[in-house]
C-alpha cells in the first residue's frame, strides 16, 4: 500500500512539474503571433497586402483617397461653393510641363475622390461637343483649342512627385487661382509594387514621359 502511495505521488508530482512548461510554451506561441500580426498589418499598411492572406490590394486610389482627405480637412481659407480643378503632378526632376501615366490617373482618382468629399469640381477637358469616331464616342480632350477659354475656377489642385526606388513620394498642395496662395498641403508615399501595377498597365516598365 505505501508503495502504491508513492507511486502515485511520483506521478502527480511529475504532473506538475510539466504544467509550467506547457504553459509557458502556449504563451510563448501567442506572442509570436501577436508580433506577426503587427508585422502584417504594418505591411498592409505601407505597402501591399499579401494575396495569400485573402487581403484586398492597396492601389494609387487608396493613396489619393488620403491626400484629398488630408487637403480638405486642414483647409480653413476655402471659399463655399468655391470651384475646384485638378491637374497632373510632375516629376520635380522634368519640366512641369510634362506628366505622365502616373500623374494622369493620379489627377482622375482625385476628382472622384473630391467630388465624393462634397467638393464642387470643374472638369476642364469636357468639351462643348461629342466627337464620334470608328473607335468610340468622346466628350473629353486635350486640346486646349478644343476647350473653353475661361473658366470660373477658382482653386486648383496641383502637386510633385519625388522618384525614390521604393515607390514615389507625392506632395499635393491646394492654391488659391487668384493670389497664388498655398491653402493646404498633403503628402504621401506610394510603395513601388502600386505604382508598377499602373505603368504596366500601360505597357510601360518605366515612367514614360509625355510629349508636350
């Protein structure tokens, strides 16, 4: 009987002395997996979400839904009703006469998004026909001898880009038309796989430049 006592002891003993360790080993696992997450969610967060996480991809409309939001909420000058147009942001290291695929659908994801923020938006490249050809039927252009001369615009959007080889810096600025006047800035970064997804989109590897 005391034999069996002892046994059991042993056991019981044995018992408790491995809890500690199983318990140590589950909290370590759920710490690693906090990290992880942090880490994916920083990922999503400053560059593109993995497909493999059933994540929806970050695209350049994410980033421009930012700089309007950033644009408007930190204006105080505007005018109500005051009328707004927005143009192509240039590379700072050419002509800023000069855009690009980039800058063009950057300018076209910012009237939707401003236009979705309440803002009254002008779109200048609308011309005063329909131009119907074999490849379809057009209302907008750029030729400016096809567009209307004056315009009640009285704020635009306009803005940089920095080429860096993890993405593009994007700096935007909201400018009284009449005294030049900064009203409000923004600036954010695209990673280098969103802006890729645009360029080769087009057939492009690189930032193709267009003709003025």
């Amino acid at each position: 009987m005391k034999a069996l006592l002892i046994i059991v002891s042993l056991i019981l003993l044995a018992g408790c002395a491995r809890q500690p360790e199983q318990t140590s080993s589950v909290v370590a696992t759920s710490e690693r997996g906090a990290r992880l997450n942090t880490a994916a969610d920083y990922q999503l967060a400053a560059v593109v979400a993995s497909p493999a996480e059933n994540q929806p991809m970050l695209t350049a409309n994410e980033y421009s839904r930012a700089l309007v939001h950033e644009l408007m909420s930190s204006q105080r000058q505007m005018e109500e009703g005051g009328i707004v147009g927005v143009t192509d942001f240039a590379f700072v290291d050419t002509g800023l006469d000069q855009g690009s695929v980039l800058s063009n659908h950057m300018s076209e994801a910012m009237i939707y998004d401003l236009h979705k923020f309440g803002v009254v938006v002008l779109d200048y490249k609308a011309t005063d026909f329909i131009r119907v050809t074999p490849s379809g039927d057009f209302a907008l252009s750029r030729d400016f001898t096809e567009l209307s001369g004056e315009l009640p615009i009285r704020y635009v959007i306009t803005g940089t880009m920095t080429a860096h080889k993890q993405g593009v810096l994007v700096n935007a600025r909201l400018i009284h038309i009449g005294t030049k006047q900064v009203i409000s800035a923004a600036r954010t970064f695209m990673p280098q796989p969103v802006v890729q997804a645009i360029i080769r989109r087009s057939g492009n590897d690189k930032l193709q430049l267009k003709q003025g």
